[in-house]
C-alpha cells in the first residue's frame, strides 16, 4: 500500500514539471528535473513488482504445521510401548524350565526354615523388548524374609525371550510364584503352615459376627472423617487353638487398627488346623471390617 502512494506522489509531481515545462515555454528550465523524475519513476515501478509478497496464510499454515509436527514427534504413538498382560507370544525364561531354576538359586531364609515357615510368594515383573526384567515387585507375599528372597531370585535371572504382539517384540507383565516348601521330612513341630487338608476354624459361631458385635464404636475423630475400610491382620492358630504371632498386614488408622488387634486376641481359641491327621499350626489371615453405618 505504501509503495502504492508513493509512486502515485512521485507520478503526480512529474505531470506537475511537466505541465510547467510546456506552459511557460521552459523546456530547458525543466528538461534535466524531469528526466530524473521520469527515471526514478520508472525505478520505483520495477522495485515494486520485483518485491516478493509475503503471505500471511502460508506464514499461519506453516508455523502450525510445524507445531502439529512437534506435538506428534513428542507423544508415544508407537502401541509397542505399551505393557501388555497378554500377547500372542508369551516371553520365555532361556536357561530351562523356570521352576527348576528357582528351586536351584533358592536360598531358604534361616528364621523362616527354623520357625517351618512356608508357602507360595505370588511376584509380578515386566519382561522389557531387550529380555530384562523389571518393576519386580510381591502381589501376594509370605513372610517378609520369603518375600525378599523370592525378588532376589528373580533380578538375578538371565534375560528372557521378550513376548510378541503382531510380530514386533513388546512390553510384558508376567507373573510368577515362587515356592518355599519344606521337605516332610524336614518338618518339625514349630512348622508353619499356610495350607493344611484342614484350615483352621473360629470356635464360637459365624466370625464375622462375632466381629461385628465386639467392635467397639468408632472414635470421635475417626468417625467425623468418615474413614472406614478393611484391616487386613495375619497371626498363626496354634496345636492347641490359641492366637500367636499377630500383626496387622494393612492398616488403615492406627486407632482402628488398633482395634482390630485387640479384637482378634479377644477371641476364644480356635479349632486347630490338621494334616495328615496331626494337628499343625497354620498361618491365618484376616480382614476386620470398620464401616460407618
């Protein structure tokens, strides 16, 4: 638009010498200014045309382009990032048979194997794209010492086979149990079980009743809050029935766990687990339920 005025006041000012020029009979007063104009005119003119326009739609269209493409180039669209729970081709342990390896590595845990502690520790891990095993964590644990030494096993296992989905190696979460199990032989009375052909039974009608009635009523604060859930205790029923070895697995107040506590050592002795026809002890776990009514 500038361009526009200019040429048209720089026109204008050469029509004006020239009327001059013809009117008064100067030509040569006037002859040299208005070849000057007439060439600057003329200059101008060829500047304008030659000079490149600039779009601003194309401008506008580019810079978002250019942000759709960092948008993209930043957020994972690739699905073989994804973990997956189950995959067309399930990742494989290399050296074997799995079990057999764990029962090779498995270093029994001294107090656990003295007290006849045993049972299955249920592991979850994540089989990445190179075979390595990570985000190794306990889903459903025994005792703290099998729990620890059932994840040291496995972060020392070699890499695996990684799974397939669609023919491209992915992410897997796999899960694993990991025995601990002592030789019948090998059993001796301070065993623990946490499987018997009989479980242990509570001695005094339906347990959730007996809870249910025994319960204290919810403290002031606690019951202001609104907080309520489940307890979830372990303790060991004893040969002779009675209640041992208690200790709250999740909690989820330290008043009402607490409570949960002194309600189960409360309670009367129970009928003892048996296997093989021989009383044994019997590791038992319980949830205390605190629900606002």
């Amino acid at each position: 638009m500038a361009k526009r005025i200019k040429f048209r006041f720089f026109y204008s000012l050469f029509l004006f010498f020239s009327y001059l020029a013809d009117k008064s009979g100067g030509w040569k007063m006037f002859v040299k200014p208005k070849l000057i104009l007439g060439m600057l005119i003329v200059s101008l003119g060829v500047v304008a045309q030659n000079q490149p326009r600039i779009n601003k739609k194309t401008i506008s269209t580019k810079k978002s382009d250019s942000t759709k493409l960092s948008i993209e180039q930043n957020s994972p669209s690739d699905p073989n990032e994804l973990c997956y729970v189950i995959v067309e081709e399930e990742p494989l342990f290399p050296d074997g048979n799995v079990a057999a390896y764990i029962a090779k590595s498995l270093h029994y845990p001294e107090s656990c194997y003295q007290q006849g502690i045993q049972g299955r520790v249920i592991c979850q891990f994540v089989v990445e794209k190179d075979g390595r095993l990570t985000n190794i964590q306990v889903v459903r644990g025994v005792h703290p010492d099998l729990d620890k030494e059932a994840v040291r096993v496995i972060s020392c296992m070699p890499k695996w086979i990684p799974g397939k989905q669609r023919n491209h190696t992915t992410r897997v979460k796999y899960t694993l149990p990991v025995n601990f199990k002592i030789k019948e032989a090998e059993v001796s009375d301070t065993t623990i079980y946490t499987v018997a052909d009989k479980m242990p039974q509570f001695s005094d009608g339906d347990l959730a009743t007996y809870l249910a009635k025994n319960i204290r009523e919810y403290p002031v604060y606690q019951c202001y809050n609104g907080i309520q859930g489940r307890v979830i205790c372990q303790f060991v029923v004893e040969k002779d029935g009675c209640i041992t070895n208690l200790h709250v697995v999740r909690g989820i107040d330290p008043s009402l766990d607490k409570e949960a506590v002194r309600v189960i050592l409360s309670m009367p002795k129970w009928i003892p687990a048996e296997s093989q026809g021989k009383k044994v002890r019997v590791r038992y776990t319980l949830p205390v339920n605190f629900k606002l009514q």
